[in-house]
C-alpha cells in the first residue's frame, strides 16, 4: 500500500461526512497533563533573538523555533499526527490531505508575538510550588495541587511548566501511615547522637527537604560524627528516603556540582565525607553562599541567577543541605548560623535488633516507604504550614533572634507533620520545644552573632593616606585602632583629620555622650551606603545584615547620623572597652572634640546630648 493510501486511511478528507463514524475520538487529555497523545502545542512568547519558543505536548519540553518554521521541524518538533489531524487539508490538484503548515507557522508566530517576550525564570520543573496560598506539585509529567484537583499547564507570563523526571511519587501514591512514621523514627534513634532530640531533628529535616522548596526557609543540617559512628549508614537512609528529591556528592562538591545539580528541580543536596579544609577558603565562601541561598526564598519559586560564560542563566536553590563529615571544624558564620548541628558517636550495638530499613534481607524498601511519606507530607501541607507559623511565634516569644527562629521552626513543622494530622494544642507544642531544648535562650545567644560582627569591622585593614609638609604617607592600621587614635586624641592633627575623614567615608564614627561619659560608635546601616559594603565586603554580612547583626548587641539603638557630609540611618553601638576612654569633664588633659578639619571631613568626637 502506497504512503498516501495509508495517510488516506487514517486521516481521510476533513469534508467525508461518513469517516468519523468509523474513527474513534481519543479522549481530550487532561489539562494537568504535559504530553497528550500524538503531540500539539501551546505558544510560549519569544526570545532574546526573536525566535518562537512554544511547549511542545509531543515531549512536554519548551522548543525554541526560529522564523523559517519550516514543515521537517513543525512535524518533528510537534508530532505529525496532530498536524495532521488538526492542520490536514485536502489537495485540490491531487485530492489527497497534505500538512497546511503556512497555516500552523501563521497560528504560531501570531501567538507567541502576543504572548510577549519568555522569561526564562518563569520555567517550572517537577518539583513544589504555592501559588495564591496552595500547594502545586508538579509529579513530573501531571501538575495537581494539595487536593488532587487538575493544574492548568497551559502557559502563562507568570508559570510555564515543563516535564520532567517523576519524584518518584505520585496523586495516585498511598499516604504512609502511623507505623511507617514510627520505623523510620525508631531508625533513626538507633544511631548515637549526642543530642537527645537527634532522631527527632533528622526527622524533621527530612520532611523540611522533602518541602522545602515552598517553606520560607530551609535550614542546614552539620553532622560531625566519630568513626565507626555510622555517619554513611544515615546518609544512605536519608538518601533513599528522599528518593528524586535529593541528591548525593562524596567529598566537597564544587559550585558548578550544586548549581547543576538543583538547576532544573528544587533538590536537596547530601554531603557525605564533607572535609572543608581540603579546599581552599575562597571556594568554600562561594559554595557557602549557594548552599546559603536557598535558606530565604520566595515560597514555591526560588530562581536566583548567575553569569556563566557570559549567560544569564537562572537555577533553583537547594531545597535544603546536609554536611556530614569526621570532626567538622566551625565552618563560614553565615552557613553555620542557618544550620542545626549533631553530633555522632559510635553506639554498642551488641544485643539490638537491626532496623528494618537497615536491613536488606527484611524486604523493607526505604525508596518505597520514602515515596509514602512525602505523600503524607503533600497531604498535610497545611498542617506543617501553621506549625511554622506557630512554633516561629513561640520561638521569638521566648527569646530567640529572628534567625535561630527561622533555623528551627521547619525542622519542628516538618517533625509535626509527620506525626499529627492537625496542629497539636499550643502547651503541646511549648512540651515539644523543650524536648529538643529550645525553651530557654543560652546566655551568649543575643551577644555572639552581634560581637562577631562588630569584631570583624573592626579587624578590618585600612590604608589611610596622611598629608603633611606637602607630601602624602600611608598609614597602615585596622579600624580598632584607628578608632583608638582618634578617642585618645594621641597623634597629630593631620593624622587625626585622615583617620577621621577616612572612617566617616567607611561608614564609621565615634560619639561621645556627655550624660553617660561613655563613647559610642555610629556604623552607617545602608546596606546601599558605598563605604559600609565596601567595609564589610569578604565577611559573612557583606550582603547588608550588618545592622541586623549590630541590633542584637546590648543597648544597640537605630539612628540618623552624617558620614562624610551626607546624613543616613546608622546603628549606634557602645564602644568595646578597648576602644573607649571617656574623658572626665573636669580632666583639663582630656581631649576636647574638634571642628571639622575641612569642608569634606568630619569631627573627631561629638558631645551628643
């Protein structure tokens, strides 16, 4: 039989009245659906180039065309049998069905034009998301929200979704039930953690991974173990149980490793043999600040940017990150301060019974019952969303920083998700907090993030250029002792006018306050403020949460000062005792504060009443 007897046979003429009673009409696919039987389209905008770039539902992938839009690619690209069938005409010359693809080409370049310009952050992968207060979760090839209702995967300027690999769960997957959450808890305090709410914090960090990519913040979890601890052994079980949501590197991965990694997916990254120290400092900043990234985020979306080769190219961030290693050392401030660590020790084991999780021969499959437990969570998304909301309040109620709040409430929701189907009653939750030893705020908790930020900005180096008899020296010293000088009084005045001017550029002044006799530093808060960024640039707050950072120190206070001649908020913190010297107002020795030394520089001391 020739090609054009079968094409006959299968398409006939669009105007045969009697053909469609003898072909049967294949059910409209779901609109959840990404790749319907025998392909089509949707318009997706256009690129940088010009070029059209529409969902193909032959493979559920975004292809971008250009303008030629030629038959070959047409068919190849969106599936013969739906050009067919929908764009088919009847030859005049010949009488048979010919691909009218002018038509299709028209169809698509008037579309995508209207659609207006793609932007490539809008692309959404399998994974999690929250669109107007719900949970989307898109399986990989079917998009449903929390209550299995169909998602529209039609394109839009806000969300274009693409297919992609299953997460190894479903709409169609069983719920885990009590038992399967009490296994897995049970294995986990089967290892030795130091801790006594060590099982129960890696539960919650499983869950929080599992939903991370539409919590407001993920945190990290260090596990420093000992040998023989059973530090892999956990590893793989966290592994197996996040199934497609997760993924593993041995040793240090680079940044490349990780960007890759969660580019298309919003995973969670599992370190194991995590040894910082055998890379250099620089590239442990630059991963710190990618794991960092997905801490805070934009509930469901999570796209941040880089430039690679050039490119703009957009990446998830992680959806949460564990570092497990032998003796980890204290690693970057900011990583370690968005993290919860544990500790591993080696556990006589003599007389236990294996886990069934940890035993192959029990038939027991993690990857299996992982898959039953991220559907519980998907289930009970609302419940682990106002358990955040609540444990959060409770947590800053007893005195917690913002931040420590932001650390542990999703692995205290993610933890109550798992074992209750509704939020338990406020004294429950309190009971739960003192558990896991959150009721009461160390002594240092407030002090030690503001001291090590306050102790790096005045550890800093700076070169100051002093001008005197017509020539120009350089003054190397760090911000300490400038500051020092300059309460002292102890130099000359061309040097104290350089210190002075140079501070006030930096973002710094030194205050005295007659009714307190007690001096005060003032640090420009502007996360815009040139001099502070440049500053605090290489520290763990170079990003402008330096004033966060100085709020937390003991009688910090919010205020307007001018640096250099400009007015701009400030964070006024008492001076360390190393650097302050009140002078007695009856001292005559005591150094009086000066007029500005010239139109651009500003006083040494002012008396602030």
């Amino acid at each position: 039989m020739s090609n054009n007897k079968i094409l006959s046979a299968l398409f006939g003429s669009h105007k045969a009245a009697a053909a469609p009673a003898l072909k049967a009409v294949p059910p409209s696919p779901s609109r959840a659906e990404l790749i319907h039987p025998g392909g089509g389209f949707d318009v997706a905008g256009y690129d940088l180039n010009g070029s059209y770039r529409v969902l193909s539902r032959k493979t559920g992938q975004l292809v971008t065309l250009s303008g030629k839009l030629d038959e070959a690619t047409l068919l190849t690209k969106l599936g013969a049998a739906y050009c067919l069938d929908h764009y088919g005409t009847m030859d005049p010359k010949t009488r048979k069905r010919v691909f009218a693809s002018d038509v299709l080409a028209e169809e698509i370049r008037l579309g995508c034009d209207e659609f207006g310009p793609a932007q490539a952050e809008t692309v959404r992968g399998p994974g999690l998301y929250e669109d107007d207060g719900k949970l989307v979760v898109h399986y990989g090839l079917a998009v449903y929200d929390e209550t299995g209702t169909p998602v529209d995967t039609t394109p839009t300027k806000q969300r274009v979704y693409v297919a992609g690999e299953s997460l190894g769960f479903d709409d169609s997957t069983p719920s885990a039930s009590a038992a399967d959450v009490h296994l897995v808890e049970s294995t986990f305090e089967s290892f030795g953690f130091e801790q006594q709410h060590g099982a129960a914090v890696s539960l919650g960090w499983l869950a929080s991974a599992a939903m991370g990519a539409v919590l407001p913040h993920s945190p990290s979890l260090i596990v420093t173990a000992e040998r023989g601890s059973g530090k892999t052994t956990w590893v793989d079980l966290q592994t197996a149980l996040l199934g497609r949501q997760a993924v593993r590197r041995d040793g240090v991965p680079t940044v490349a490793q990780v960007l890759h990694a969660v580019k298309d997916s919003s995973l969670a990254m599992i370190c194991d043999e995590f040894e910082p120290l055998k890379v250099s400092k620089g590239e442990m900043l630059k991963l710190a600040e990618v794991f960092n990234s997905g801490f805070t985020k934009t509930p469901g979306k999570g796209k941040f940017s880089r430039v690679i080769g050039g490119k703009v190219q957009y990446f998830n961030a992680p959806a949460g990150v564990v570092l497990c290693g032998i003796h980890l050392p204290e690693l970057e401030p900011a990583l370690e301060s968005r993290s919860v660590r544990l500790s591993m020790v080696p556990k006589q084991r003599a007389g236990m019974t294996k886990s069934p999780l940890l035993d192959p021969a029990s038939g027991v499959q993690p990857g299996e019952l992982g898959a039953r437990l991220r559907r519980l969570l998907v289930a009970r998304w609302q419940v682990m969303r106002d358990a955040r909301a609540a444990v959060h309040r409770m947590l800053q109620d007893i005195g917690h920083p913002d931040r420590r709040a932001d650390t542990w409430s999703p692995l205290l929701a993610g933890y109550i998700a798992l074992k209750h189907d509704t939020v338990p009653p406020l004294r429950d939750l309190a009971a739960l907090i003192a558990q896991w030893g959150l009721n009461v705020v160390p002594q240092d908790e407030h002090e030690s993030h503001g001291e090590a930020c306050l102790g790096a900005m005045l550890d800093r180096k700076v070169v100051v250029r002093v001008e005197a008899d017509g020539k120009t020296a350089k003054l190397y010293t760090r911000v300490r002792e400038a500051l020092q000088t300059l309460v002292s009084g102890d130099a000359d005045r061309n040097t104290l006018a350089a210190l002075e001017k140079h501070l006030a550029m930096l973002g710094v002044r030194a205050l005295f306050d007659r009714q307190r006799e007690a001096w005060t530093l003032a640090v420009a808060s502007s996360e815009h403020h040139v001099g502070a960024r440049q500053l605090f640039q290489g520290t763990a707050w170079a990003r402008g949460t330096w004033k966060a950072a100085l709020l937390t120190l003991p009688g910090a206070t919010r205020g307007q000062q001018r640096f250099a001649g400009v007015s701009v908020k400030a964070v006024l913190v008492p001076a360390p005792a190393a650097i302050s010297n009140p002078p007695s107002v009856n001292d005559e020795d005591a150094p009086t504060p000066r007029q500005p030394a010239g139109a651009s520089a500003t006083a040494r001391g002012e008396w602030v009443v």
